[in-house]
C-alpha cells in the first residue's frame, strides 16, 4: 500500500514529533507498505523517509524542480519524481496514494490535506484519510470542523470521512481496516 504522507521540512518545538515521525516510518517500512512524501532531507520529512528505509521499506519523493535546485531533496531514497510546479506535486501525491496522511508541519501540509479531504467530501476518493494528531497539535482543526457542523457548513457524515488519530498505532489500524 501506498501511504502519502504530508508533514514539516521543520522538526518543530516538541521533540515528540520526531520520535512519532521515527515511529510513523518505522510501521510503514516495516508492515511493508511504500511511504509517498514530498521528497526533502530536510526536518520531520527526513526523520520519516529514514526510518522507513531503515525499515526495510520504499521510499518515493515528489518534489517541484525549484526544491532540487535548492539541494532539499533526499539521496538516498528509492525514487524521486521531479515535478514542474506544486500543484503537479499535490497531483501526483494524491494519485500515488492509497490513504494519506497529515502529521504536524505548516502551512503546506495544511494545504495538502484539505484538498485530499475535500476530494473524500466531495466522492472524488474512499481512500482513507488520517489527521495524526500528535500532542493535540490538530485539537484546533478538529474544532474548526465540529464549528462548521454546528454551523450547517459540514456535515457530521463528511465531518466523519477525515479520522483524527492521537497515535500512530491508532493511524496505522484505521489505514489498514478501512
């Protein structure tokens, strides 16, 4: 299984990240699935691709040219494809993957896992689709949605096709019983 994995070229303040990123990639390496990410050496993104090699696991890197003019890209992964621009990159991540997951990062991240959870709201994938909320780093955006329920801007059933974990165990049983 393909598991597309958005999350920060930063490590973050709290070191639990990293060690849940170890974590993150340790299953996907070991369970045998292949880790899809945007392809950087760099912060948390790095932490998972390695562990995931370590692993024993694939790792395939979508990253925008100007990322590889930058020098951000990880050697050591098994493939990297090269794309013109960002929106080519969500694209191809979104195609490649067979669940997808948000792990802390920024804005990207943010940007990455609301066009895959409005892709589930509106049809366009039953792919499973996981907010890993490590540290309650996500608390806010599960109120934001139970906000827009309450509001009559979502429905409980869409509100629903997004499942907020707090663990990578509780990530990697939805992933693989859904």
């Amino acid at each position: 299984m393909n598991i597309t994995v958005y999350l920060g070229a930063n490590l973050g303040t709290d070191k639990t990240y990293a060690m849940e990123a170890k974590a993150l990639g340790s299953w996907i390496g070991s369970a045998g699935h292949r880790l899809i990410y945007g392809g950087s050496r760099a912060g948390l993104m790095g932490i998972l691709a390695d562990a995931v090699l370590e692993a024993g696991g694939e790792v395939i890197g979508v990253e925008p040219s100007f990322f590889i003019d930058a020098e951000v890209q990880h050697e050591g992964i098994t493939q990297l494809i090269v794309t013109d621009t960002m929106t080519e990159r969500r694209a191809k991540m979104i195609e490649m993957g067979d669940a997808y997951v948000a792990f802390p990062g920024g804005t990207g991240t943010l940007e990455e896992i609301s066009e895959v959870i409005s892709a589930k709201k509106l049809g366009h994938t039953s792919k499973p689709v996981i907010v890993l909320n490590i540290e309650g780093y996500y608390d806010h955006l599960e109120a934001l949605f139970r906000k827009m329920v309450e509001e009559g801007f979502l429905t409980r059933k869409d509100m629903d096709k997004t499942f907020f974990a707090r663990t990578v165990e509780s990530a990697a049983w939805h992933i693989e019983h859904t």
